[in-house]
C-alpha cells in the first residue's frame, strides 16, 4: 500500500485545533477553530475525493478520538463523502492506552509499530491515509515509511500551538509532485520524499 499523509496546515505551520476552539487545547492553546471559516467548495470536494480514494486509514490516539467523536458519531455516515469511507473502511489507531475503541473496524497497534506499518504496507494494496495526528506522520517520516505528503495550507498565521514538524528534526528533500489553490485561497501540494536535501557549500565570493 502507499502510505500518504494528508494535513491541515496553517501558513506558519500549526496543525493544532484547526476544527474547533475546543478540538485541542492542550499547553494552553487558545485559537482552534482557525481553518474552517477558509474552507470552500473546492476544498471540500478534494478532501471528499482524497478521503474516497483511500483503502484503510492510519491514526494517532488523539486525531482518532477526535475523528471518533465526530465522523464517527454521524447519524447517517453514508450521506457524507468523508463520514463514508471512514465508516466502511478498516481503521488502525497506534496507542499504547486504548481497549475497547468501539468505532466499527477499528484495530489498535500496540506493539512493534515500524513491523505493524511494514506489514500493513505489503500486506494490502492501494492507500493506507494518515490525516493529522502529528506525532505519528513526524514519526513515519523520521523511519521513511511515507510514501507521500499531502499538506493543505490556509492563508493564515495562527502564531502559536503544535507545528507539523519540530524545530529540531531529520531532514528530508521532497519533490513537487503537484500543486493548485482554491478560491479561498487554499494550496494544495502534493510531495514526495526524495533522499536528503543538498547544501550549498561553497563560500560566496566577496563584493567590493
């Protein structure tokens, strides 16, 4: 399977509570709710047609708790391109704490996660999705195990809360694989892992 990550980015990064003031609010954390009010049609139709594509999902403990509580609880799931798939297809949720998780098809990871996401991509075809849950997709990242970054950026500054990638990591070219924006002023990019990046090394030559 390809294992892409799919993100809800702010300009300065910041993942954090994007769906609501009180989706996350942890170390204090003050200003959720800062993507929607930037979602347009066409930003709905791509996340409807990226949530369709999709063969079984990938979760951190919270983002799936998030989800659970939402898309999860939908009275009548199969009306919504998103609450659909969700619903239909297999969910695996990394955690150490959960039992129990009563979202139908749902399968907690406890154990060895670089075997279980090793075994879930070669055992399976099509895409394995991870949206959100940023401790996960910086940890897949940091083992290789991303095939694809899918970062959806909203035209705002947030100013605080959890980036997408910390400020001390491994670091990673990417190339471009593709990009467009919408009305609202959303960008969509689409990237693939390339090796490491290059450095420049060469002195600059001086100036009179």
């Amino acid at each position: 399977m390809k294992l892409t990550t799919i993100t809800n980015v702010s300009v300065d990064g910041v993942m954090q509570g994007l769906g609501g003031s009180e989706e996350d609010r942890r170390d204090g954390f003050e200003r959720g709710g800062w993507a929607l009010p930037l979602v347009d049609e066409e930003v709905m139709a791509h996340l409807g047609e990226v949530y369709g594509r999709a063969d079984a999902f990938l979760f951190g403990r919270r983002t799936y708790e998030i989800f659970a509580g939402s898309w999860g609880a939908m009275a009548d799931p199969g009306s919504n391109p998103v609450a659909a798939p969700l619903h239909a297809r297999p969910k695996y949720v990394v955690s150490s704490t959960l039992t129990g998780p009563r979202w139908a098809r749902t399968t907690v990871l406890s154990g060895d996660l670089a075997t279980a996401v090793r075994e879930l991509r070669e055992g399976g075809q099509g895409e394995l999705q991870v949206h959100g849950s940023g401790q996960l997709v910086r940890w897949l990242a940091a083992h290789g195990l991303v095939d694809e970054f899918v970062l959806l950026t909203y035209p705002v500054i947030v100013g605080q809360g959890t980036r997408l990638f910390p400020q001390d990591g491994p670091d990673s070219a990417l190339d471009l694989v593709d990009c467009r924006s919408t009305p609202g002023g959303v960008t969509i990019q689409v990237y693939r892992p390339a090796g490491r990046p290059r450095y420049a090394t060469d002195t600059p030559a001086a100036t009179s």
